[in-house]
C-alpha cells in the first residue's frame, strides 16, 4: 500500500509566490481577514485551487494585521468563537459564489501555537469550526496538543498536522519565533518534512526524537523561499514513495 501524505501551505496572505505554491500543494489554507485577506484575496486564492484542483480551507487568526497574527492576545472565550465563525463565514460566502468547497479549517499564527496549550481556546476555535459546517480540522500532531482532542469533542474530523519548515521542541511544540532553529532553510524543511511524512518522527532543535504523528503537512507560503521549497518537497515526498493528496 502506497502511503500518503497531504502538503498544505497558508496562502491569501499576499505572497508573490502563491501560484507556484498553489500548483504544488494540496490543500491550501486561506487567510480570511483576521490578520491577512479581504474578499478580493479570497476570491483569487478560491480561483487558484480550483484551476488546480487544491482542496480549499479556512485559515483564521487573531484580528490582528499590525503583527499578522503572531502576537501573543487574549480574549474572552465566547469573543473568539465569534470572531473565528466571522472569518470562516466570510470566506464560505465567497467560496459559494465561486463555486468551490470548503475542505477543512486550520487556525493561524499565534491562535494556532495557543490553542496547542490552552484548553478553553481550542474549544473556542473548534466549536467555532464546527458551528460553520466545515468537516475538517488541521491541528498539531502529537501527544501534546489538546487542539484535536478539542476537535474531535466538537463533532470534527481531525487531521494531525507537520511542519516542514519549522524546528521543534522537545514536547512536540514548534519552537519559538525569532529563536535560533526556528526557521528551516529548503534543504533542511524538505528533508524533514520527507522523514515526518514517511516515518513520523523527526529531531527536536535540542536533538531529541519527536514522534509528529501527521496527516498533512505545512510550508508557510510567505517566505523568500516558498515556491523552491514547495516545489523540492513536492519531489522529494513522491521520490520517497508517498502519494500526495488531500485528506
């Protein structure tokens, strides 16, 4: 049996690579107007995946443009649920005009690295996907995650993520922004990303083993080398063996 693996990128965030990126990936998580995107970007990035053929998802963040989302926020539990329907809702609504499905929903930046270790922010961010009728869930793989254990107590098909380009930690988490390690150049990224595909595993920044559990994959869309990166994962996850298709 041929294993499989999904390659995902955070696209509608205004990347001039996001066409190359769009023809390798295949899912894509589209900004929805928390930290990036508006209904033109929307629109554009809905026309992409389905020129070709790229299973479309929501990527909702903190309302926060100033920082992109990476900033650190907090509020009350009932006000992100809202604001994260708001955003899904926002992008269902285009996506209904262009005539494209909505596959999955996947939580950005800093709500994202938050809802790993915050209980009372998952269930809010996951309660808010299940409210839009989105089957799916992107989350971190892993034992330390409660963000598909929320997903799943919320009615949703959870889908443990990987990251290519990211270091890790020790307890699975990805390692803090702006620290050594964080950022893995294209070599690097895709030769982690084949290892967690195929054998579910790779090295913490410290050099521990970390067990990463995916089925799907990310590369962030908005670096310098995002369309070399895509495009050497791409091939180096099908030169391993592993059909790449959404989940």
């Amino acid at each position: 049996m041929t294993l499989s693996i999904d390659l995902n990128a955070d696209l509608g965030e205004g990347s001039a690579h996001e066409e190359t990126v769009m023809g390798v990936v295949s899912s894509a998580n589209i900004a929805c107007g928390g930290h990036a995107g508006d209904a033109g970007t929307m629109r554009d990035s809905l026309r992409l995946a389905a020129r070709f053929g790229v299973a479309a998802g929501a990527h909702p963040g903190f309302p926060d443009r100033e920082g992109f989302g990476r900033r650190e926020l907090h509020f009350p539990p009932d006000d992100v649920r809202a604001f994260v329907r708001e955003q899904i809702e926002a992008l269902k609504a285009v996506a209904a005009r262009e005539g494209v499905p909505l596959r999955h929903v996947k939580p950005h930046g800093m709500l994202y690295n938050m809802a790993v270790r915050d209980e009372t922010l998952a269930r809010a961010v996951a309660q808010a996907a299940a409210d839009s009728g989105v089957p799916l869930y992107f989350g971190l793989a892993g034992g330390g995650s409660v963000m598909l254990r929320e997903a799943r107590a919320a009615g949703l098909r959870e889908i443990g993520e990987g990251f290519a380009d990211r270091g890790y930690a020790p307890d699975g988490s990805l390692w803090p922004r702006g620290q050594a390690g964080a950022l893995l150049d294209a070599a690097a990224a895709t030769a982690q990303g084949v290892r967690i595909a195929r054998d579910g595993v790779t090295t913490a920044v410290t050099g521990e083993p970390v067990a990463v559990p995916a089925r799907t994959l990310c590369l962030h869309g908005d670096g310098a080398e995002a369309a070399e990166l895509a495009r050497a994962l791409r091939a180096a996850l099908e030169a391993a063996g592993l059909r790449v298709a959404a989940p």
